[in-house]
C-alpha cells in the first residue's frame, strides 16, 4: 500500500467537502463550516505519513472534527500534547478557514487547550503499544467526516446526525465512500466506531465487505460512559476492541 495513494485519497475528500460544505451553507442545513483538511493540509499530510502503510488491521473511527482537536490541527481525535509528544509533529504552520468565526479562533499546533477525547484515546493507544511507530503498527485512526459544522451566532459545534438536508446526505455518502477507500487501502480486518454513529457508518458502507464492524465507547467528557469509574471503565471498553 502506498502512503501517496492516502494522502491522493484524502486529497480528493478534502476537495468534494469545500463544495459540499458550501451546498450545506447555501441551503441553510449550516450556518459556518470548517475543513481542516483544507487549511491543516500540511499537518494532515505529515499524519498520513507517520501513520499509514506500517500494517495496521485496526481502523479507529471517530464521527468528525471537535473544535479544540482536528478542528485545529487537522489529525483525529488531535490534542496539543498527543500531537508534540506522541506523534512527534511539530513547527508546521496551519493556515486559517476560508471564512473563521470570531468565536472559533484556529491556533494550530499551539492551540492552548487541550482535547480531552484527544487526551484520552491516544493516551490509552500510547499506555498499551508505546510509540507511535507501534501504535501504527496496529491501529489507524481516522474521522468519517472531516467537517466542522456551527451553528448560531455562538458557533455551537453541531454533528452531522444532528442536521438534515440535500446535501448532509450528500456528504455523508462521499465520507462513506471514502472509508471505502481507506479501508481497499490498508486492507483491515476490523474497522471499529468509536462511538454508535460512526458504528453505524462503518456498517453501512462496508456492508458488501468481510471488514468486521464493532463499536467501543466515544472518550468524550460529556458520556456518563466515558467518566464512569473515573475513566477506568472506558479504559476497559475501549481496550478490549484493540488488537
């Protein structure tokens, strides 16, 4: 498997979301849209090369972009510490939006807080396989959608399950298409939701394939799951779908 054949796909993908998420904008099922594939390009790009085509048969799934996470750096499920210490990425600038919002500033790299759900799945990846060469080894992280969707004048960071309209079908059939892609990639045996949307999504699109599809618990601070135990019990869940 080709690196270059990723980041092409992803390439792809980040073009098809710029005219999808003006679409989303023209026909009101969105009021501000981010993609950090397009001004965290750079980033992104250095990800797909550290993490892909090292043989992973695990594919972690998020839903998409959080506004303190890939909304800034541009790599799932990103936190500032995750992204420095554990990936080792750093001194790559990232652009800004096409049309930012005074109320979601972009700081890249040096984005002062951090991504608990970030924090908290890479930081069990790193607990049980060490490096990031060994993570990689076995799992590949990656969003369904790369979009950052807000709505109202506060910028309240919205999911795709949670809009309707044309074009969110639109792009959520171009996202599962391009799981589809991912996954005629790097040949997994298991892809795996974090969380029940992206479960779902998983299971939709790879519905003609061997792939297995299984879910583990979204590490977000707002689950009840998440926090149960102090974490400990999403540590357990969450260990027990990993290679």
């Amino acid at each position: 498997m080709s690196v270059e054949s990723l980041i092409d796909a992803a390439a792809s993908l980040r073009d098809d979301a710029d005219e999808i998420a003006l679409e989303m904008i023209e026909e009101g099922s969105a009021e501000c849209i981010y993609n950090p594939l397009r001004y965290a390009w750079e980033v992104h790009v250095e990800y797909l090369r550290i993490a892909g085509g090292l043989g992973a048969k695990t594919i972690l799934m998020g839903m998409n972009p959080g506004p303190h996470g890939m909304g800034q750096m541009g790599i799932p499920f990103a936190a500032t510490t995750v992204v420095r210490d554990i990936l080792g990425i750093r001194g790559i600038e990232v652009q800004q939006p096409t049309d930012p919002h005074p109320s979601r500033p972009v700081n890249g790299l040096s984005h002062p807080k951090e991504e608990v759900s970030g924090s908290r799945l890479w930081g069990a990846l790193s607990d049980r396989y060490g490096t990031a060469q060994k993570i990689f080894e076995n799992v590949f992280v990656l969003n369904h959608c790369p979009l950052l969707i807000f709505s109202g004048p506060r910028a309240t960071n919205v999911t795709p399950d949670k809009i309707r309209g044309k074009s969110v079908t639109s792009l959520i059939e171009r996202c599962d298409e391009h799981l589809r892609e991912v996954v005629g990639l790097l040949g997994p045996d298991s892809v795996v939701g974090v969380g029940k949307y992206a479960e779902r999504r998983a299971r939709e699109s790879l519905a003609s394939s061997d792939v297995l599809v299984t879910s583990c618990w979204h590490p977000s601070p707002a689950s009840p799951l998440a926090n149960r135990n102090g974490g400990e019990d999403w540590r357990q869940n969450f260990s027990s779908v990993l290679p």
